[in-house]
C-alpha cells in the first residue's frame, strides 16, 4: 500500500490557502503564493480529505494507491 499524496493544479491555485488551514503539515505556500504538497510533512488522510474536499478552486486531487479521487 502507496502512501496518498495530494496532486496540486498550480494552473488553478489561486493562493487562497485553505488547503494550508485545514492541512498545515500536507502544505506551505511556495514563493509565489501558491500550493506546495509536502509529502514528508506531518498530517493525516482525514486532514488531506477536508483539504481537497474543502479547496475553494477545486485544485486539489488526492490520490490513494495509484487510483485519483476527485475533488
């Protein structure tokens, strides 16, 4: 079993950050702004799905075991 990760569309992002609130060990804000996941951080699926499931411009895919669940 692959551990998730979380595929950002930095064409979409728009800096909002909610991703960064509900999640702030999956996430940081690169030097423009916008969405960096952080694979190695600290954080949980739960976390990583209310982020996705919470992302305003719908940039976030969370990807588990090679499968995309969108959001």
């Amino acid at each position: 079993m692959s551990k998730p990760f979380v595929r950002v569309n930095r064409a979409r992002c728009q800096g909002v950050q909610m991703c960064i609130a509900w999640a702030p060990g999956a996430f940081e804000a690169g030097p423009d702004g916008l969405a960096i996941f952080r694979p190695d951080g600290e954080w949980t699926l739960e976390q990583l799905e209310e982020a996705v499931e919470n992302c305003p411009t719908e940039t976030l895919t969370l990807v588990l075991d090679g499968d995309e669940e969108t959001s």
